[in-house]
C-alpha cells in the first residue's frame, strides 16, 4: 500500500500533476498568475516592517529575564549531550527541585519556567523496519511554587518525549539525534514570587521512566558548593505535595553540578509581528510521496519553527522543531490520515510571540 499526497495550495494554486513533476524534474517551476500580486503584498509587509525603525535605528526590545543558578544558560552542557550522564534522568521516581531567588521587580506581560533536556530513549515501532526508530512516549512536567510541595494546580506540562532529542546510537542511523534543548512552558504571571524565592521541580508521570535505560536526561552545569538544587526519589509520578512539610521534600542536596532548570521574565513593551509563510512546495525524496514546504520567518530572535496540521479538530504539530534557517520541512503521507488535511506553518521567538502563516489544503490518498 503506498501513500500520496496531492497538494492544493491557497497560496500558489499548485497542481503537483505529472506535468509540475516533469518541470520540476528539469528545474523549471510552473508559472505563478499571483506572482505579481505576492511581490506587491511584500512591499507593503516591507513599509509596514520599517514603522519599527525610528532616526534609522531598529526598535531594541528588552531581552527575557533569566533567573538561574548559572548567569549563563548556555552552560548548561554536560550530561545530556553525550558521555557519562551521570544518572541524571528525569522520570517517575526521581524529582529535580530548584530554588531560585525572588523575581526581580519590575514590568513584567509573561512569565515562563524550563529545562534543558536530551538524551531521549527509543523503542522499534510496530510493523515498521527494524532500523527505525521512535521515541519512547511519554511527558514531561514541572512545578512552582513559594514553597518546596505543590499543588496540583502548580503544575505544568512541559513537553511530549517525541521532541526531545534522542540517544545517538552506534548501531544504527537515527533521525532526531541533536544536541539537548531548553523546554520552555508559560506559567501564571500570579504565581511567581517577587518577595520569597521560587521553588522549581521537574518530574514525570509516565511510569515507565525509573531510570537512564528509558528516560531523558537532565542537562547539568559546573556550579559550587552553594545548596540550592535538591532531588528527591521517593516520589511516584508527581512532586511532594501538601501536607507533607516542605522540609521533606528536599531529601538529597546537590553541589558541584547544577541542573539546568529555570524562570523566564518577558519584559512588558516586547510584542512583535512575526511574518510566516509557506514560499514553495518540492517533491522529497526519490520514490516516496514525501514533499518538501519551504517555509520563510521575518522577526527578532526567532526560537524556532515548526508544521502543523488539523486532524480530529485540533491543530498538532507535525514531525519536528526546527531551531535555525532554513526553514524546510518534510511532510510525509504514510504519517496523514486519507482525505484532506490543512498544513500552517508556526514560528515563535524568545519572548513567546507567535506568527502563524495562511493555511494550504492538501488530498492524502493510500493506494
């Protein structure tokens, strides 16, 4: 059985027939009738774009406020990139707690808490070739609060373990192997502390997670012999809660090495426009129905970009994140229901803007 996609963009009008393959076959492209008009809505997106700019100097808009135990996130580097990792794995047994000090004063629109993972474990999906690969499913938390036990309503959902960057393995070429990454969710502005210092944890409910062989790993940094970073293994898929004393909850205390968990400030005045949109759409790889959306960003400090498509009336994001330019993206058939499905494509940057693009209908056919 094999999967097609047939793609009818409101953006460009394409017919992928056998004709449009033939001319992309020999590196022509097939005549745009809006080509004139896209170029025209450009130039007014262009003049629109440098109201930004003011005696010809670009609007600055204040960075986020990162608090953390390292004044460089950055140097979170170790453990979840590769080597000895130091168990330091996220999961239903164990609970990383961070005390952070009090947010610093000031003008604040959003408030967002994070940590850097990687190292994600995989599993042989079923019916599928033995060299593929997936990540083993599963989520991941956190929690704030003024005090080191939370309420349920303290905690947050993170991310899904098919975005975390997975264990390279030597045996095997795998897709999705990377460097860790920063997971950031916003919280209540109203919940963060500006008098009293802000206790973070991270943990997971997915039981399956009890240790290095099936979790992710936690990225960590060179810290000091100050106390502030705590674990706790005695939990069962969720961090300790009222009414256990606060004190019970920080059981074993970590110096040396600092976890990589934070807050994220976003100053007030820090809004922007972000311009998205879907500029062509190639034919991937040889022998497959796989296409290729190219997709262009025009905005500050973009974080990353990403696909979506509406299924079972929802928006889910489709295959995986990508951090820097370019911004292409491999939509594959076997991976869509039948029928028609609407693709978007998604940015956002460091202070939590979102820009989305026009959405393009698409025909999946399995034969």
């Amino acid at each position: 059985m094999k999967s097609k996609v047939i793609v009818k963009s409101m953006l460009f009008a394409l017919c992928l027939s056998v004709c449009t393959s033939s001319a992309f076959a020999m590196g022509k492209k097939p005549r745009d009738p809006k080509k004139e008009k896209q170029l025209t809505i450009e130039k007014i997106q262009e003049k629109t774009s440098q109201t930004q700019f003011k005696n010809g100097r670009k609007k600055k808009r204040p960075l986020p406020v990162y608090l953390s135990e390292l004044s460089n996130i950055n140097d979170y580097c170790i453990f979840a990139n590769g080597g000895w990792d130091g168990s330091w794995y996220v999961g239903y047994n164990v609970c990383w707690i961070e005390k952070l000090p009090p947010a610093p004063k000031g003008k604040y629109r959003k408030a967002f808490i994070g940590t850097k993972l990687g190292r994600m474990k995989t599993i042989k999906p079923s019916g599928k070739p033995a060299w593929e690969r997936e990540p083993i499913p599963g989520e991941i938390y956190m929690s704030l609060s003024s005090s080191p036990s939370w309420k349920a309503s303290q905690n947050y959902f993170l991310t899904d373990t098919e975005d975390i960057p997975i264990e390279p393995d030597t045996a095997n070429a795998l897709e999705g192997a990377g460097e860790s990454r920063w997971f950031w969710t916003e919280v209540p502005l109203e919940e963060v502390d500006f008098k009293n210092p802000n206790y973070l944890a991270v943990w997971s409910p997915t039981a399956y997670f009890v240790s290095t062989a099936s979790s992710p790993v936690l990225a960590g940094g060179w810290g000091s012999k100050n106390l502030n970073s705590w674990l706790n293994n005695e939990i069962k898929g969720a961090p300790p809660a009222p009414p256990i004393d606060p004190k019970e909850s920080l059981k074993t205390g970590i110096t040396v090495f600092e976890p990589a968990i934070a807050m994220k400030l976003i100053p007030a005045d820090t809004e922007q426009h972000i311009e998205v949109s879907i500029d062509d759409i190639l034919d991937g790889r040889t022998k497959t129905s796989n296409k290729t959306f190219v997709v262009s960003v025009v905005g500050d400090s973009i974080e990353k970009v990403w696909l979506e498509v509406y299924i079972d009336d929802l928006w889910q994001k489709h295959n995986c994140f990508v951090y820097t330019p370019p911004y292409f993206f491999t939509l594959k058939a076997a991976d869509l229901p039948k029928g028609r499905v609407v693709v978007r494509a998604v940015a956002n940057d460091i202070w939590g803007n979102i820009g989305i693009s026009e959405s393009i209908t698409i025909r999946v056919s399995h034969k």
